[in-house]
C-alpha cells in the first residue's frame, strides 16, 4: 500500500490553479472582476490565439502598490477580507486571494501597476509561479495584466482548451456579459487586432437595455421588467426566439455572474413559453448570500432560496403577461397567400406565449398546396387505387379508406414528415438564395459564424465583412419560403455545428430541422377538411419515408381485411 505523502508545492499548486482556471475565459473573467473592484471605468482584453497564447487585461482603477505586487501573485493573500467574519457578508467580488497566484502558476505572468497614491508605478514578472523581476517603471495609472502560454506548463488542461475561434467566443461572451451587467463601465474586446466589441461611444447614461439591444438580434424586440420587494431587486430581460424551444439564461447575483439552480427552476416551470435568450441580475442583502461555496465561485447558496423563486416567478409571469401580444409562428408550406416570405411582407399568424387556447371549438386548417418541391416520389399505394376521405374523429385523427383497407392517419406527424423532407432536400442541394437587404449579425451570431465558417457555407450559407460587422448574404434556397428567418435557420445550422465539431453535419443538422417541423406543423387539434385531408395523403406519400415522422413516431396505421375478419372472429 503507497504511503499518504504531502504533495508538493509545484504540484499542489497546479491542482489549485486547474480549480480557478479553466480556459482563457476564466483568466478575463477573474480579471475583470479585479478591475471592477479597483473602480476601474475602462476595462480593455486583447487576445492572440483565443487568449491560448496571450491574454491582456487593462483598466484605470486604483492599482496595486508597488511593494504588495509580490504579494498578488501568492495564494490566500487578497485586500479583500482580513477575517472569518467578514466571509458573512463579502462584497466585492475577489476575497480569497486565489485568482492571481492560480493564474501564474499556469502561464508567463506579467503586471505592470501604479497605485494613484504613487508617483512611480512597478512590474512583476512570474513564470509557472516563480517570481522573476519585480522593480520600478514608469507606467499609467490602473492596472495591466499580461498572460502568456497558458498551461505551457500544464499539457494536461492545454490540451482541452478549443480552437482559437472558440475561445475567443467564450472570452466575448463574458465580455459582453459585464458590460450588460456594468453599463457604466466602458469595455472593448480585441482579438488579432481586430475590435470584437465595445460600448465606447455610446451616449451618456446609457443602460443595460441598449448594450443588450446591440448584442442581441435587432430583429426580435427585447423585453425587460424590473420588481422591487425590499430587500430583493430584480431586474430582468428577455428576448422570445420563435426558432427554437432553447433557454439560455445569464445570471449575476449581486453583480457576479454565475450559475444559479434557483432562477432556472423558476423558468424551467414555464415550460416552452420562456425559450429565448433570458437576462437576469438580481440584487439581495450580502448577508443571505453565501458565495463560497464554489472553486471559481461561479454558484453561490440563497438563505431563503423559496422566497428568491417566488420573486422569480413574479417577474417571470409579468414578462409573459406583457407579452401577450404576439408570438409569431408559421405553419410551415400551407397556404402562402396567408403566410408569406419574411422577403415579402409581414403577414403571419400569432399565438398566445402564455396559455394555448383551450376552446373547445378547434380551429380551421388552411390548405396545404399542391407542391412540395422537387422531393423524390415513393408511394407506399398504387396509383390506379381509390383513397376515400371518411372523416376525423373527435381525437383529432384521421380515418381514410383505400380498397378494402382502413388507414387511420395522425395529421401531425404527417405534416412533420412533410416539412422535414421540404428542409432536407433544399438543404441537400446546397442552392443559395440571396438575402436583400444584407443583415447584419449581431456580435454573439457573428462569432460562431466565424468559427465554423466554411462548413456554413458548404450548405448554402454566404457572409461578407464590413466596417467591423459580419453581414448575412445568402441562405440556403426555399428556407424562406416557409418563414424561418434568415438568422433563425444560421441558429440551427450553427448549433449543429457545435454539436458535431463541424463533421457530419447535415445528419444533427437534420435533427434540428426536425424539431422545427414539429414546431410548425399542423396541430392534431386543427379541423380537417375533405380537400385538406387529401392534399395531406398525397404529400405524405411522396415522401421517401412517409411511415414515421423524423423523430420514429408513426404518421399512419393500417387495419386490413384479415385485422377486422380476425377481429370479428370470421376467421
């Protein structure tokens, strides 16, 4: 048996570092929270590489002294807190001392300082934890972080960090993250000396409405609520995305950002009617906040987590009922003189966000059409057979007889099979449609894009650059014909991407087209009409595989001749 043997200080400190830092988003993360302690107004990142082989963090607040520099760079040394007590109450966002020492002991580490009490500022070089200059420079008041080779020392986490691209995204999206979060402190990304984002130049006062209103697609409104219950203050954002059931949720309590149990129950309760891209920062007495209780402190503990949901629920249910007046969705290829190209005009059906209608009397289907586009033909029936519509029964399902056979059809699972084989075939073939005008990408969009540019456009996708903006040119032809925006079908195409690292894409991107479709298809509570009914069966079985929709769920079932004679005992 091995003997229990104290570890190491190269080693233990490693393992510490591998607990605060975790790829270069947790570099910039931690620094910037250094700067907003400090006061700091402008908070600048520079990346190379995605921060792999360098990360740069400036800001203007109060800098360190030139005889504490040494002591930044040790662990469990911070002019946070002094005492047990005042982990009960922290407010501020460093307090253990970890963030610096963790980050030199995993990188070449450089900082250049002057305290605005001094005349003269100072630097201090570190490479994997070992200090190696420290002396008097001239330097500019605030505070400048420079991390080189990360993990060069440490091959074991080198090796899972992503693409430059990826990083890079990481390190934007908790850039722009605190500016949201921090609307009055200037923040600008630079990545291979290219400007990724700043809030430079906006107008004086501007909140965290407008930085979000810039980040987020300009084409979908944004909402926002704020409650007051004392001594709980929320303020909250939402933005509804009608091209996927997804929630994506950025949380800063007390002004930190982390990952919070509490406030995703809240939303998950709502269901579908939520998905979108959700805001939420939340401000509640230091004392019912236990924010050690995490390696990065990325969780923190409520005192009264059941009074923390209730607010959420509050503020939830508000936003949702200020949002009753439109959801807009398409019925996919129905009838198009009701539901038009986004190209062509804006005419489109609405849906509660918070309640389905329950009356009683459903409601008419529009028509299908007669085309489906140029989708192979496989009939499961031969041509010279009649096909009868008898009717619908009351639970939505369709009866038809064909010879001597019945065929009892789920409309619903049919119309998916339908629109998913429409997607597939235009997405197959790779046919570009131009876009007028261009569209502009929002930051988070453009990004990814970036990241998996060439396989977006091996499927029809085309974007060109412009004044520091990503434009949208192209997408892949007939998408538009069933009112997918242009941007919502990027989403899907890109969350395939990052589901499949850019390899056999057309086979994930499959499966989110086939979550669209049955998003959009006919509804089994929708009135059937003979005409519709018959349109219905003759664009199922012009599908390649018109017995199941995409997701293995039968569209029909078959009851012959031999099923009711053995059922009626005549055989």
């Amino acid at each position: 048996m091995r003997r229990i043997e104290k570890l190491k200080p190269d080693v233990s400190a490693r393992i510490a570092a591998g607990e605060v830092i975790e790829s270069p988003a947790s570099i910039v993360k931690e620094l910037i929270e250094n700067s907003l302690d400090a006061d700091a107004t402008r908070v600048k990142v520079v990346l190379s590489q995605g921060g792999k082989s360098k990360i740069v963090v400036e800001d203007d607040g109060e800098g360190i002294l030139f005889d504490d520099l040494p002591l930044a760079v040790e662990r469990f040394a911070t002019s946070k807190i002094s005492n047990v007590d005042d982990l009960c109450h922290i407010d501020t966002f460093g307090f253990r001392g970890e963030a610096l020492g963790s980050i030199a002991a995993v990188s070449r580490l450089e900082i250049r300082s002057m305290a605005k009490d001094e005349k003269e500022g100072g630097i201090l070089i570190c490479t994997a934890g070992k200090v190696e200059l420290h002396r008097r420079v001239n330097t500019f008041a605030g505070t400048r972080v420079q991390v080189e080779d990360l993990f060069f020392n440490f091959p074991a986490r080198r090796k899972f960090l992503k693409s430059s691209q990826a990083e890079t995204r990481r390190v934007s999206s908790v850039v722009r993250d605190y500016a949201v979060a921090f609307p009055n402190v200037i923040f600008t990304l630079i990545s291979e000396n290219r400007k990724i984002f700043s809030t430079e130049g906006f107008f004086s006062g501007r909140t965290s409405f407008d930085i979000l209103s810039q980040i987020w697609p300009s084409h979908y409104p944004v909402q926002q609520q704020e409650v007051d219950l004392g001594q709980i203050k929320i303020r909250a954002f939402w933005q509804p995305l009608k091209e996927s059931n997804r929630v994506t949720l950025t949380v800063f309590i007390n002004g930190r950002r982390v990952q919070d149990s509490v406030i995703r129950a809240a939303l998950s309760s709502f269901g579908s009617s939520v998905s979108g891209s959700w805001f939420v920062m939340m401000d509640v007495p230091a004392d019912d906040l236990d924010v050690n209780i995490h390696p990065a402190k990325a969780e923190v503990r409520f005192k009264n987590s059941g009074e923390i949901y209730k607010a959420v629920l509050k503020v939830i249910e508000n936003m949702l009922l200020k949002s009753k007046q439109a959801f807009t969705v398409s019925f996919g290829p129905l009838d198009r003189k009701k539901n038009p190209s986004p190209y062509e005009s804006n005419g489109e059906y609405t849906r509660d966000m918070y309640e389905e209608k329950t009356s009683e009397e459903p409601e008419r289907a529009p028509a299908f059409p007669q085309d489906m586009g140029n989708v192979p033909i496989q009939r499961s029936w031969e041509q010279s057979e009649h096909v009868r519509f008898m009717g619908r029964l009351s639970t939505g399902y369709l009866l038809y007889e064909r010879g001597k056979n019945f065929i009892l059809l789920d409309p619903h699972a049919s119309h998916e099979r339908i629109l998913f084989e429409f997607f597939m075939d235009k997405i197959k073939k790779g046919i570009k449609q131009n876009i007028y005008p261009e569209l502009e990408l929002p930051p988070t969009i453009s990004e990814a894009a970036r990241e998996w540019l060439k396989a977006l456009e091996e499927m029809g996708f085309s974007f060109k650059e412009s004044e520091g903006g990503m434009y949208l040119t192209s997408v892949p032809a007939g998408i538009s014909e069933k009112n997918l925006s242009p941007i919502g079908i990027l989403r899907l195409a890109i969350d395939a991407a990052e589901k499949t690292s850019g390899e056999d894409l057309n086979g994930i991107f499959a499966e989110e087209l086939a979550s669209e479709a049955c998003k959009n298809a006919l509804k089994i509570t929708k009135v059937i009409g003979e005409k519709e009914a018959l349109s219905l069966w003759e664009e199922l079985f012009k599908c390649e595989s018109p017995e199941a929709c995409p997701h293995g769920r039968p569209t029909h079932i078959v009851v012959t001749m031999e099923d009711m004679d053995r059922l009626f005992r005549r055989k």
